[in-house]
C-alpha cells in the first residue's frame, strides 16, 4: 500500500487464522464486547476464552491449535508445524469430516 511500509508479516497472518478457525469452530467471533474500546483493548491484551456450550465437544488439540495461532507473538520455529497443521485441519475438518457427515446423513 504505502512504498516504504514493510507491512504486517506471517505472524498476523497466522493470528487471523487463529481467528477464522475460532469462528468457524463455535459460530462466534472471539472477540466481542458491546463497548467498542473494550473489545479494542481484549484484541490488543489477546483475551478470549472458550467458553460453554460452544467448545464442549472441541477436541484439546484443536483448541490448543486455536490458542497457538492467536498468540500475539509466534516463537519462529512454531511457524513451519502451524503451517503443516493448518493444512491438516483444513483437509481433516472439510473433507473427512464433510464426507462423513454426509453419509451419516443419508
């Protein structure tokens, strides 16, 4: 956008999908309060929680990877395996379980 501007990296990358997957997880945005300045500062100090009855049958590992990639600060090494394990999500969640649930449907 700006020509000197380095812009935001992969670190706010992977924070945003911490924030899509918690979404598409329970129905709700991590992040929200009535008050706008309020849900500004819980954005800004990363506080979210899990709560009742949305996360009850969400597995600790998925959770896990949830709070992994809505740290504000990602440790360098954790980049590649958040990576690998997004992809495995995306297939694992919307291909596997689709087709399952579809036949169970049926």
């Amino acid at each position: 956008m700006y020509p000197n501007a380095s812009g935001y990296g992969l670190t706010v990358d992977m924070w945003a999908c911490g924030v899509v997957l918690y979404t598409m997880i329970s129905g709700t945005a991590p992040f929200y309060h009535r008050k706008q300045m309020k849900m500004l500062r819980d954005i800004m100090e990363g506080r979210y929680s899990f709560p009742s009855p949305d996360w009850d049958d969400v597995s600790d590992e998925c959770i896990d990877l949830v709070s992994t990639l809505s740290r504000r600060q990602l440790l360098p090494l954790s980049i590649p395996l958040l990576s690998g394990l997004l992809l495995f999500l995306i297939v694992y969640c919307f291909v596997y379980t689709g087709e399952e649930n579809a036949h169970s449907q049926s």
